[in-house]
C-alpha cells in the first residue's frame, strides 16, 4: 500500500488523504486493509483531537472501490467474503472512533466512496459533488450496517430511491436529503473545513467525545438514561474541563481546555 493512504496532521487536527488521484481515489484492497490501523493510531494519539478524511485533489473523494480488482479479490463467494469482511472492518473503525471525523468530499462520491463518507460522523462538500450508492449497477447487494447509515440519515423511502436506482445524487439534492451536512464553493470547502475542526478541537474533548457517544446509544435504539450513561454524565463533573468552563465563563473569557 505504498502511499495509497497518507496521514497529515497540523496542531490537534489530522487528514487521512485517499492517495489515487490518477483512479478518482478508488479504494483498493490495501487501503480498506490498511484504514482500521491508521485510525486506530490516531484516535490513541492524544495530540489528535479532531480527524478530517478527504481524497488527495478536487476531482473525487472516493470513485467507489477499484473495480479492475473484482476479479481477484471478489471473483466468487468465497473471496468476495473475505473483501467484504475487510470493508466493514474499514467502515466501522471510522464510525467506531472516539474522535470526531469529517468527510471533506469533493467531487465524486460514489460507492465505497460513499460508504466511508457515511461512516464519518459528518459530510461536508463541495457544489460539484456527486453522491451515489452503486450496487444495483454491478450485481451486488449492499451490507446492512451500510443501508443502516443511509436509511438513518435520509428514511426508508429515499434510501430505496438511492439504493435501487444506483442514480447520482447531485450535491443539492444530497444536501437537502442529509448526505451532506455543508455545502460550499469548491474554493471555500477545505478553508470551512478546517475552521470547523479548528472549532470542535477547541472544545471540552470529554464533552466532544461524550457527546458522540450518547448519539450513537441514541441510534441503536436507547431512549432512556442507564447507569453507563448517568455515570458519563456525573463524572464530567470531576473533570478539568468542567472546571476551566465555569471559570472561564465566570470570568468572562474563552476557555483554555486541553
């Protein structure tokens, strides 16, 4: 995987760059290989705080998985199980981090493209993007754990339009269906970006983090407080942040959390 994957970090933000720009970022085998360790490294790194996944240059964020290698690597049930088993491990290390993830999509986002970006707590793109779930267009069918994302962020119905039509959804429309979270001009997307994980990165990380969780308990289907959750929510009570917040807001200033 020889700089299939790049990781750059600039203070308490980190990239993840899809590093294909010549195939539109098409995901191949050793990158879905190789994303769980990457993301594991970073949500341990305490000088990470927020982490931005995007695909190196504007054409595309992800084209999809890289089809020359269907042959090989999903040429019957036996090996497709293995490369699928590889993509959901990829998925859910994105969706499983402790630390928050922003997509940064421009362009293409199509197929497993657009499984990553799902997986990412949040999708922020450009006006020329285009979001596609591709399945119905190549004989397979889409995990459950993927469909779930999408039927979570956009319903039943439209999730059915997008899965059984395998049409492109224009980045308005994905924006008003709740793909995308932000949509900006191709030259202001990557400045919005950083500014908003600049913005999240200078918050209580207990709180940030903590606030990730409970919404994630909320989409598995918990509605009410347990005792993991009342203790979350004490125990911020003892912690530095709590501290600096209510001094900070005592003594009118800007909080200083690390």
């Amino acid at each position: 995987m020889p700089d299939e994957i790049l990781v750059e970090q600039q203070q308490a933000i980190a990239t993840i760059v899809l590093n294909r720009p010549e195939r539109h970022n098409a995901l191949t085998m050793g990158m879905y290989t190789g994303l769980p360790g990457i993301v594991a490294a970073l949500d341990a790194d305490s000088s990470v705080k927020v982490i931005v996944l995007r695909g190196a240059g504007q054409r595309a964020f992800a084209s999809g998985a890289d089809i020359s290698e269907f042959e090989r690597e999903r040429g019957n049930a036996v090996s497709a199980r293995r490369y699928n088993d590889h993509v959901a491990l990829a998925e859910r290390a994105l969706e499983e981090l402790e630390k928050p993830i922003i997509a940064m999509i421009h362009g293409y986002c199509i197929g497993g493209g657009a499984s990553l970006a799902l997986a990412c707590d949040l999708r922020f793109a450009d006006s020329t993007s285009k979001f596609a779930i591709t399945p119905a267009k190549l004989g397979l069918v889409y995990s459950l754990e993927s469909t779930k994302r999408v039927v979570d962020l956009v319903g039943p119905a439209r999730a059915k339009w997008i899965l059984l039509s395998g049409l492109q959804v224009p980045a308005e429309r994905a924006l008003s269906y709740g793909l995308f979270d932000e949509l900006k001009r191709t030259e202001e997307l990557e400045e919005f970006t950083y500014e908003f994980a600049e913005t999240i990165s200078s918050r209580a990380q207990f709180s940030v983090r903590m606030g990730k969780e409970m919404v994630r308990r909320v989409i598995l289907g918990q509605v009410q407080d347990d005792n993991e959750t009342l203790d979350i929510r004490n125990s911020s009570f003892d912690t530095s942040d709590y501290k600096e917040g209510v001094q900070a807001f005592l003594a009118k200033r800007r909080p200083n959390f690390h």
